[in-house]
C-alpha cells in the first residue's frame, strides 16, 4: 500500500471522543487549506459509525462554510435527525477554533429492489492508454502548475482523457472527462470504499466550470473555491478500481460555476452522481 493511501485511510480513520463526536486529522500537505473532499469524506465516516451497518449511504449534501485549517484536527458533531422503517438520517457539523467551517446532511437506506435505469456511459479510451501522474509531470505542452497537481505522489490516481483544455488554452465545451482510483488496494469494507469515492468525488469537479471561458483554477488571476457538494451513491463500487468520472458545466454567473459528474465503473454502470457550485470569482474585480 502506497505511503498517500495509508495516510488517507489514517485520516479516515476518526477519534470518537464521545457517543456522537468525533476527531480527524489533517495529512501533512503544506496546502494552506484542508482539501473539500477530505472533510466531506471525514464527515460521512463520523455519520456512518452511528448508523447500522445493514443501510448504508444513498446520499449527501453538503455546505463548504469556512476554509479548512490544515494546522488543526476537526472535530465532528453528529446529530440523530431520524431513524425510521426504511431510512436514517444525520446532520453532521464539521468545526475548528470553535466555528462551523462545514455541515452535511447524510441520508441512509435499507437495501431494496424496485425500478432502475441510467444513461450510457461515455464512449472514451480505457485508461491503461492514458498518461500516468508521472507522464503528466513531465509533459512540457501543459502549464506547471497543472503537471504539478496531477503528477505529486497522492492516494487517488487520476488520468484524464483529454488534456488540450489545458494545452491549447482554448475555449471550448464544458464537459472534462478523468479515470480515477485509489492507488493501492483498499481494505473489502464497502462503508470504507463510500467514503473513498466521497473524498475524490471534490477532485477536478469545479474545474469544468471555467473551460468554456479558456481558465481554470490552476490560474493566478482566478479565485476558486467550493460552496456545496451533493453526492448520491446508486450502488456498490469499489474507489481502488477504475472509475470514470464524467463532468459537465450547463451553467455559470454571479461568480459561481455549477458543475456535474456521473461515475461509472468499468462495466459501465453507473454507480454515483456529484453536482456542485463553487466560487469562480476574476481576481482584481
């Protein structure tokens, strides 16, 4: 297990101080705030661990309130909002120096039969032809500090399928497409793998947002920052094989991005969808 997982499964991994309160830690990163992602997934386990095992997530919606503190642990408060027949329901605050930076509501179901159906998955190459995060670290056709994000050692791979967004520095449609998994196998608790696909469902996402307007995050004259998130899991995955992760833009103004993704496993069901708005705001404006 590479050194990123284990310290992602470490963070995971929260302190119960009493019955509904719970601690994480933050990985040594030098970021200056705590990854979105990370918090969302730390609160889903601090939910998680007061519900029964036999319903598990179906979904989350969450709020981003303050940026992190990557210096100090977060604490996480649960509240009991419902226990019914058929569904659980938890209000989860996230705080740091005695101030909510996050809350989330999480939803939780007995498993059921019933209707199904789903869109087909994109048509796109399998990412064992597609650039590594060492390839890409080295790929002098995109800007530095995007060979650097998707290049540095961390527990989730991402290969994306098309990179001349960030080549060309041309507009074009609002739609980004990533493989993506755990970079080591992960232990068979599906609870674990829930909360993995969680934390990566904040990777790349608000990005898509900015790709008609030839920008991204990665840029200094562009401030970019997630306000909510929502996730629905529509069935078991596991996050240590390939996903695809889908995204797309229909909108963005008053200096926020809205963006979607659907995840799809290797066979081509879809097994999550993500929506969420961020800050996109031009800096000096």
């Amino acid at each position: 297990m590479t050194e990123a997982v284990t310290e992602l499964l470490a963070v995971l991994d929260l302190e119960r101080l009493e019955i509904d309160l719970f601690r994480g830690g933050n990985p040594k990163t030098g970021w200056k705030r705590v990854f979105g992602g990370q918090v969302v997934a730390q609160a889903l386990v601090a939910a998680t661990r007061t519900v029964p095992d036999d319903r598990p997530t179906h979904s989350l919606h969450a709020y981003f309130l303050l940026p992190g503190d990557p210096r100090a642990p977060i604490v996480y408060e649960v509240e009991r909002i419902r226990d019914g027949h058929s569904f659980t329901t938890r209000r989860v605050k996230a705080i740091q120096h005695g101030r909510a930076i996050f809350a989330t509501t999480v939803s939780y179901q007995v498993v059921e039969d019933g209707f199904a159906h789903q869109p087909p998955m994109p048509a796109v190459a399998d990412p064992e032809g597609l650039a590594d995060g060492r390839d890409l670290a080295r790929d002098g056709r995109i800007p530095a500090a995007v060979a650097a994000y998707f290049g540095r050692p961390r527990p989730i791979l991402l290969r994306p399928v098309d990179l001349r967004r960030y080549s060309d520095g041309e507009a074009r449609e609002a739609a980004f497409s990533v493989w993506l998994r755990a970079a080591a196998t992960l232990p068979d608790d599906p609870a674990l793998h829930r909360a993995v696909l969680a934390y990566a469902s904040d990777m790349t996402l608000l990005d898509v947002s900015l790709i008609p307007h030839a920008k991204s995050v990665f840029d200094a004259d562009v401030q970019a920052a997630s306000l909510d998130h929502a996730l629905w899991f529509h069935r078991p995955a596991r996050a240590d094989d390939w996903l695809l992760y889908a995204q797309d833009s229909p909108a963005a103004g008053g200096a926020r991005g809205f963006a979607r993704g659907q995840i799809f496993d290797r066979a081509g069901n879809l097994v999550a969808s993500v929506a969420q708005e961020g800050l996109i705001r031009p800096r000096g404006e």
